[in-house]
C-alpha cells in the first residue's frame, strides 16, 4: 500500500491540475506532490447545457463531485468552473457544421486547444500558478539546442495521446507538465489501487465525451432534429455514376466506412466520396481509397519552425493509425501538401494529420483532401 505524499511547504512550485474524477487525473495528483509540486485540482463542467436534451448519459455533475472527492483524499484544493458556453462554441457547433458538410471532425484535437489549455492556463494566471498539467499520455521536453520545447508520444504505446495535442503552442508547452508521460496505463492502475482511490477499478471513459453511446447520429438527430430531418434520404452511387442503393443521409457515413453500408454488389463496398450538396454517397472497393496526395491547412508546427523546405516524416491520419511515410510540401505558413511515400486509404477531410520523427510531434494540420 502506498503512502499518501505528506503536505508540501509554501516554496514548492504550485500547479493546476485539470481533473476528470478518472483514473489517470486521480493518479497524476499523486506523481506530482512525489514530484514536489503544490496541487490544486480544476474541473471543466463542459457539457452541463446539453443534460436537457441527454440527461443521465453524460455525467457533467459526476465528474466534479469525484474530482472533488480525489482531491480532499489528498488533502488539496479543488475548483469546478462552469464553460458550457464555450465548449459549444467551440467545439460542438464546429462538429455539427463538419458533419453537415460531409466532412469527418475531431473535437477533442479543437477541445484541447481552444478549451482545455487556455482555460487551465487562464484560471492559473489568476492565481499565479506557474504550471498546468492534464492527466494525458504525452511528454514535453526542451531541446537546448533549438530553444523550443518538444511534444513528444507518450512511452505507453497503447495509450499515446500526443495525436490529440498537434495544436499547442510553444507557450503553453513550456508552462505544462505530464506526469503520466513516462508511465504504462496499466502502471498507473497498479498505482491507483496500490493507493485506494476509487477510480481505480473505473472503466475507460468514452471517446467523445458529449456523444452519448458514442453515435454520433443519434447525437445529432437530438441536437439538431430540425437540419437532420431536413436532409432527407439520398443515394448511393458507384464511381461511373450508377444508382446502387438509398441511404438516410450523407452525414451518416465517413469516408472509408464499410460497416453499416447494407449494400450487396458481390465484393466488399467502401464510402469513397461523399457529395453534401446531392446527398449523395460514392461507393467503391477498398483499392478505389488510395491517395498517394492530401492537402493540410491549420497546419500548427509544434517541436520544430515551419520548414522551408519538404522534409520527410511520418504522418498518422487516424488517432489509432500507424503511421505513413510522406513528403511534406510547405505551402505557406499553415498549409502544405502531403505526398504519401507508403500506399494511403481513406484519408479522410475533417481529420487530422499529424507528423511525426521518432516519438517527436512535428506538427499536425487538417486534413482537406487531394
């Protein structure tokens, strides 16, 4: 059984802990006071102003109560602050236009940056805490030579989150920490339970966290019943144009998907386009996805400047991609062209593109298409 780090002295470093109530959060506030920090736990209620629509499947309320309770278990102060506001502005009205686009977001990437960090970093400005930290599977180191700091995976494979942090800047890099970094998930439980914190047993949380189920339909078929029903059915086509099916609307369907496609064509069928002007849905087979190309705009270069130059490195598509070799070609500040070395499916707008050297984050932008 692990002991509880004792109370901190006035003079060490003070940090904000952005807390869940989860396992991995709870955790953290332990590797930091061992790591000699003075915690104070904040708590983001982001998605209180949808409980009317879902009510008991998104636990706004829940998260800070436990956030609470983890916190006076270690004996530190606890905050809850109320942006409900803000995170639909920022990133659940930008995920309903994507998807009404026939396009493919990624909310957490946007939740990060323009919630998450700049509200940490707000709330410790005001009360002059140095440092912020989150209970995410990344890492953060200075590079003396350069004089930047470096994103870089998490050591824990599996649980990598670096993906999802393409988009911080070098000043909020420089003021964040990861404790869980350097750690496995499976570690962290080990510690969590060694520990007697409630979360230790706690499944992982879902992906979208305002997405109940995670169906994304169903979620927009609630939040937006007026635009979903005005769509209507369309239908699906093969590339020479020929009607090959009726579906119940183009923001049902990503590019790549399989599942769910209810279509018999005697070979397994693809979504290769989607057209949200004709609502229409292009099918085709799996060879029909290679791109061998992909344009990045809101390209934000994090451990290295912009480059001049192409360079080389690895760019993952997908949160759980593994990764292509590509030339990167700078356009301008934030925009480049990808040219995949290694063969590329179902590049999909909307997504990210994250590049990487090694276990550095060189960058990342969203992905347009050809």
């Amino acid at each position: 059984m692990l002991n509880k780090p004792l109370s901190h002295k006035a003079d060490n470093p003070r940090i904000l802990l952005g807390m869940s109530g989860g396992v991995d959060s709870s955790t953290a506030v332990y590797l930091l006071q061992e790591n000699g920090f003075d915690v104070k736990g904040l708590t983001l209620s982001l998605t209180c102003s949808m409980a009317s629509l879902f009510g008991d499947t998104i636990h706004p309320r829940d998260h800070a109560e436990r956030a609470k309770r983890v916190c006076d278990f270690f004996g530190i102060p606890h905050e809850t602050l109320e942006r409900c506001t803000l995170f639909e502005e920022r990133v659940v009205n930008p995920f309903v236009r994507e998807y009404f686009s026939g396009r493919t977001p990624n909310p957490c990437v946007e939740c990060n940056r323009f919630v998450k960090w700049d509200e940490l970093l707000k709330k410790a400005d005001e009360e002059r805490i140095p440092y912020v930290a989150t209970g995410h599977y990344a890492r953060v180191r200075y590079n003396e030579s350069t004089r930047r700091y470096e994103l870089l995976k998490g050591k824990d494979p599996k649980k990598d989150q670096s993906y999802y942090l393409w988009q911080l800047t070098q000043e909020q890099l420089a003021r964040t920490r990861f404790p869980l970094g350097d750690l496995t998930k499976d570690r962290i439980k080990i510690i969590a339970s060694e520990l007697g914190l409630e979360s230790a047993n706690t499944g992982e949380s879902q992906d979208i966290c305002f997405i109940p189920g995670d169906d994304y339909r169903e979620f927009l078929r609630e939040y937006v019943p007026d635009q979903y029903q005005s769509v209507g059915t369309g239908y699906f086509l093969t590339q020479d144009g020929n009607i090959v099916g009726e579906h119940p609307g183009f923001f049902h369907f990503t590019i790549g998907q399989r599942r769910g496609l209810h279509l018999a064509l005697g070979y397994p069928v693809y979504v290769l386009e989607i057209h949200p002007e004709s609502n229409e849905v292009v099918v085709g087979s799996k060879e029909a996805l290679i791109r061998s190309q992909t344009a990045v705009s809101r390209v934000n270069w994090v451990s290295i400047p912009a480059p001049e130059k192409p360079i080389e490195a690895l760019v993952k598509i997908r949160y759980r991609h593994k990764g292509l070799r590509a030339l990167l070609n700078p356009l301008s500040h934030d925009k480049i062209f990808i040219k995949f070395i290694d063969i590329s499916e179902a590049v999909t707008p909307g997504q990210s593109a994250v590049f990487y050297h090694g276990d550095r984050v060189l960058g990342g932008g969203i992905i347009e298409g050809a």
